[in-house]
C-alpha cells in the first residue's frame, strides 16, 4: 500500500510515467528456471528519453517485452514491479493491460520486413489497429488519422501510398510506416527495440533523428534499445544493461 | 485504381492468359453452370413434370442413332423422360450438393484450423485427433449407416424430400478434416511471423489476429483445396445415389441418373447410363483442371516439367 502511495507522490512531484523496480524475468526451462534479467530499475519521467544500451543478450528486448507484460511462455515475470502511472502493470488483467499496450504504450521491432502482414494494405492495417482499440471508430475517421500519421513520418503522397502493400515499400520506409502506426493512438510511451538495427547506415540516422523529431513535437516518452552508444542528438538518459542488471 | 484494372495486371490473368487448358476448362465450367442455372429456361422439357412425361416414348435413343427422334436430342430414359432434360436438371442437383458441401466442410475446417492452429495444446489435441478418427474410417460407411437410419425413420418417400440437405450434411461433416488440417498447417507457419507478434504488441485480442491477420494468410491453400473439393463432393453424391442412397429417381442427380439405366446397358439403351457418365465425368474434370492451374498459379515454386 504505501508503495502505491510513493508512486501517487512521485507522479504529481516528478510526473513519472514509468517505473520499473527490480524486474526479474525467469524462463521456465525443463532442466529449471533461467533467469533472464535480474533486477532491472529505471525511471522514466513524461517525455524522457532513455537509452538502454547493451551486448546482445543482455536482456534488453525482454525487459521491453515484460514492460507491457507479453512475455512469450514459458517466460513470467518471477518479481519486480512495472508502475505505469502508478498502476502496476505487471500485476493487472488482461483486458485492462489491452487499453494500455498498443494504446498508450507502443511498440516498434527491429526488422521492418517482418512486422509488417504481407497479404493486407498498408491502409487496411493502420485503420484495423485504430478500431481494434476504439469500437467506436468509424472507417473514414481512421483513414484521417492514418493519413495525418503518415504525414507525420514524411511519407510523400500518403492517400496513394494507403493503398499498396508492404512488399512495394523499401525497408526505410517501411520503418517509418511502423512509426507511424506506433503513433496511430497517439501513445504517451515509445519502446523501440533497436529500431534501426535492418536498416543502412544513412537512413539509421534518418530513422533515428525522426524518432527524436516525433518525441519533441509530441511529447511522448521513449526507451530505445541499442548495441552501441551512437546518438548524436537529443537529450538522452543513458542506463546500460550488462549481465541481465540496469546500471546507470 | 479500380479492382479490373488491378486484377488485369496481377499474375493470376498474365499466366490465364497463357494456359490454354485452363481457358478451355473455365470456359466449359461457366457454360455448365450457367446452364444448371438457368435449366427452367433451357431444358426443352421439365422432367419434374408427370404430364409431360409419355411411356410410349421410352427408349428412344439420341438424334443421331436410327430410331432416334428429332424430339428428344439425346433420347429419353426408360420412363419416357428426356434425357437432356434430366441431365441438366440432375447437374443442377449434383451442383448445389457439392457446392453446398464444400461451404459446410470450409466454414467448420477453416474455424476449427484457424484456432486449433493458433492456440495449440489441448484444443488442438483434441480437435486434431477427432479428425484423424473422422478420417480413419470411409465417409461412405458413415453415409450409407445414416441415410439407412433416415430412411426407416421417416419413410422412403419423405426421404426424397429431405434428401438434399441430407446430402450436404453427410458429405459436408464428413470432409471437413480436410480444410482443418491444411488451415492449421499454414496457421502453425503465420503464428511465429514477426507480424502476429506485432499484432499482439498492438493490442489486438486473439480472435482479431486469427481472423484479421492470419486468416489471409491462409486464403491461398484454402482456394486451391476448395475447386478440389468441390468435384470431391459432387463425386461423392454421386457415388451415394448410385448406390441407391442419394436422389430418389424421380428428382435425379447426376448419380441416380447413372444408376437408373445402369440397367439397361446390356439392352442396347448405353445413352440413359453413358451420356450424364460423361457430364459427369466433364464437369469434375474442368473443375479439378482450373484447381491443378490455380496451386500452380499460387505456388510459383512447383515448377512442371
């Protein structure tokens, strides 16, 4: 109860949207528990950045994984709390987590030819994630904000591009398309697990100066995981991730 | 762009345009079809009806035979039926039956494939296994045990009545393994795409990602087993009604009608049991033709020789 009650304070004090607090992530193996990261914290105030940067296998995509509690079995979260506005994500229903994950939280992956469904237009995808979360929706209002979205992410012609499929977009563009429908219902927090790591090295600092663009002009919080430190801008807090712990 | 204009640059018309047999199979196919559609309209006699039907005429054999009468094209049965008459009246019945099965056996397939696929463990288990069961022993045991028990139980000629949809249900229930296990193997496939797990990340709930983003997926295999088992199911009731267990005779399908002059064929009156074989055999063919294009079109891979 009084952890509740710190939080509460916190958020009003420092408007802390995100706290992870010794996050132990186990994989249930048949020869017994491998642990997959072990006491991870941080703090995320609205709008910060942070960078968690780490050797692969490290533990960096799992702690984004358990951050919005979708651990593929057998993985569990064994301990540790994660405090999104004070609310423990780690501990609530299903259908409470689902207003939450791909809402106010979302998620961009690493490989932009793989995320997204090859058989559906672009179009069809964006407008179908905008009413998988508000019933209400109706299809010509979703079609404004995909559209407004794609803008956002510097896609030229959008009301074109809405209509064709992800095999006719390169692999830049198709990041930004991910982008954009990580942006569709307008999220307060961004996780990026190393959303640049496919890509060729212009269009990495391509990708990367418009996450940073995106986060300033709306004001949403990011954590980006990454191999290497390689940020030339931006207010960034740094926290490192080495043998499945958080140092900052 | 408008959907002809699409279609007409896709590579489905580029290689139609090239396959001769599957021009000429399609062709047959519509004519067929439409035929069957509008038989009221184009049959020369309704076979239906008993004042229409004279047993003087019995027998007559085609146009073209000695005897033959230019009234009756291609003869009349041994009731004095027409048979092209009755031949398109019976592939509009063969026709319904088969389609109506294939929707029964893909709407149950493709639902129970779809979340057997995606949720796996126990439901899969146990659905996966009731097909190998249903596969294990022949529908046509199955067919001849119920429409037995259907015939004491309501009477032979009630059984006339009914015996459409019983058709249906019987090769419909059947065959469904067969859509269950072709959907679930391209399930299993989908379901570790990175795409299903952006979908989650997104938020969807499960039944939206099965039917949103991975039933799709799997439409391609599905249309190819679909034209197969449409002339699985037609072949199936005839089949049935040759035995004596489909289409009573005074509404023949296209089995029943193969059956009734089965007969006669040592009498020297060949056309009541060759001729709606051959439609038969015709209408199968085309339909698994235009099938052996579609699963080449669909999987560029499968190169032939």
């Amino acid at each position: 109860m009084s952890s509740i009650l710190n939080c509460i304070r916190a958020d009003d004090v420092m408007a802390t949207l995100l706290e992870v607090k010794d996050l132990v992530v186990k994989f249930a193996l048949r020869g017994g528990d491998v642990t997959a990261t072990n006491g991870v914290s941080f703090d995320l105030a609205r709008g910060e950045r942070l960078g968690l940067v780490g050797e692969s296998g490290a533990g960096k995509s799992v702690t984004g994984f358990s951050i919005i509690n979708l651990i593929s079995q057998p993985g569990y979260i064994a301990s540790g709390s994660v405090n999104f506005h004070g609310e423990n994500l780690a501990t609530m229903s299903a259908a409470r987590l689902r207003t939450i994950r791909g809402n106010r939280i979302s998620m961009i992956f690493q490989d932009p030819m793989m995320t997204l469904n090859p058989v559906l237009t672009i179009g069809t995808q964006m407008i179908e994630t905008l009413m998988a979360h508000n019933l209400q929706m109706c299809k010509e209002r979703a079609r404004g904000i995909a559209l407004e979205k794609l803008r956002k992410v510097h896609i030229p012609s959008p009301e074109r591009r809405l209509e064709q499929y992800p095999h006719e977009f390169s692999g830049g563009m198709r990041q930004r398309i991910i982008i954009a429908i990580a942006l569709l219902t307008d999220p307060e927090l961004i996780i990026a697990d190393e959303p640049t790591t496919a890509l060729d090295v212009t269009i990495q600092a391509e990708i990367m100066d418009l996450l940073i663009e995106l986060c300033e002009t709306e004001g949403m919080g990011m954590i980006l995981m990454l191999d290497t430190c390689r940020c030339r801008s931006g207010n960034w807090t740094l926290a490192v991730m080495y043998l499945r712990r958080t140092g900052y | 762009m408008s959907a002809l204009a699409t279609f007409r640059e896709s590579y489905l018309w580029y290689s139609f345009k090239r396959d001769k047999i599957a021009i000429a199979s399609l062709l047959v196919l519509v004519l067929l079809f439409c035929s069957a559609i509008f038989a009221p309209l184009i049959a020369p006699y309704n076979p239906y009806d008993p004042e229409m039907i004279d047993i003087m005429n019995s027998e007559i054999p085609p146009a073209w035979e000695d005897q033959g009468s230019r009234e009756f094209l291609l003869g009349t049965d041994s009731q004095g039926r027409d048979m092209l008459s009755t031949m398109i009246y019976g592939m509009r019945i063969s026709i319904t039956i088969g389609l109506g099965a294939v929707l029964l056996q893909a709407f149950l397939g493709v639902l129970i494939g779809l979340f057997a696929g995606y949720h796996g463990g126990r439901l899969d288990a146990i659905f996966m296994r009731a097909a190998d069961v249903q596969l294990s022993f022949s529908y046509l045991m199955v067919a001849i045990f119920l429409s037995a028990v259907l015939q004491a139980v309501v009477g032979v000629s009630r059984f006339g009545e009914i015996a459409v949809p019983f058709l249906i249900l019987v090769i419909g229930f059947s065959q469904w393994p067969q859509y269950a296990r072709t959907v679930r193997a391209s399930v299993l496939a989908e379901r570790k795409k990175e795409y299903v797990e952006a979908a989650r990340v997104a938020g969807f709930t499960s039944p939206r990602i099965i039917l949103s983003q991975i039933f799709p997926n799997t439409l391609s295999p599905i249309l190819v087993l679909s034209t197969i088992q449409v002339a699985n199911a037609v072949m199936s009731e005839a089949a049935l009604s040759f035995l004596g267990l489909g289409m009573p005779i005074d509404r023949p399908s296209l089995g029943s009608l193969i059956n009734s002059g089965f007969e006669y064929i040592f009498s020297g009156a060949w056309w009541i049991t060759i001729l709606p074989g051959v439609l038969l055999v015709v209408l199968v063919l085309s339909i698994n033709l235009l099938g052996d294009f579609l699963r080449d079109v669909f999987n560029p891979k499968l190169y032939k020789g």
